[in-house]
C-alpha cells in the first residue's frame, strides 16, 4: 500500500478556555459577624459553616475569596455585596 493510498484521519480538538475570576471579600471596621455571613449564605450561595469560616478568615487575615467563577456570573454577586455595605472586588 503506497502512502496515497493510506487514510490520514485527523483529530480536531476544540478546547474552550473560560478565564476564572475571583470575589473578594475584605475586612472592614463596620459590619458585624452575622450580617458577612448572612450576606454569604444569600448570595454566594454557601452553606452557613462554609460562610462562617470565610467570615473569620476576613477578619485574621484581612481577606478571603468568598465565589470563583466567570466574570460576567460574579459581577451582579459582588454588586449586591457591595450593596450591603461590604467591602469586595473581582480579582
């Protein structure tokens, strides 16, 4: 068999990259406990352990990524974060 003769196949591989952002959520002299942590529960969707946990690392170490996911999905999430007097950004 001369190599015209072969059947070359040719595997076409589409990979869709999705760039991953960050909320950030900062330490403030302001908000209470419970009110970081309500807030977490109701709109980065986390469980009241897992905000819990997130609001005691803000206010140690200064900061902690609350949500990870597209830019266009966090922004109306970080906007109602900030419109309950927290202190956030996409990163």
């Amino acid at each position: 068999m001369s190599v015209l003769e072969q059947i070359e196949e040719v595997l076409v591989v589409e990979e869709v990259v999705v760039d991953q952002n960050d909320i950030i959520l900062y330490n403030d002299d302001h908000n209470t406990f419970d009110h970081v942590i309500n807030q977490l529960v109701k709109y980065c969707d986390h469980q009241l352990t897992q905000a819990e946990q997130c609001a005691y690392i803000v206010h140690y170490n200064g900061k902690c990524q609350v949500k990870r996911g597209e830019f266009k999905k966090l922004k109306p999430i970080c906007e109602a974060l900030l419109d309950q007097g927290l202190t956030a950004k996409i990163e």
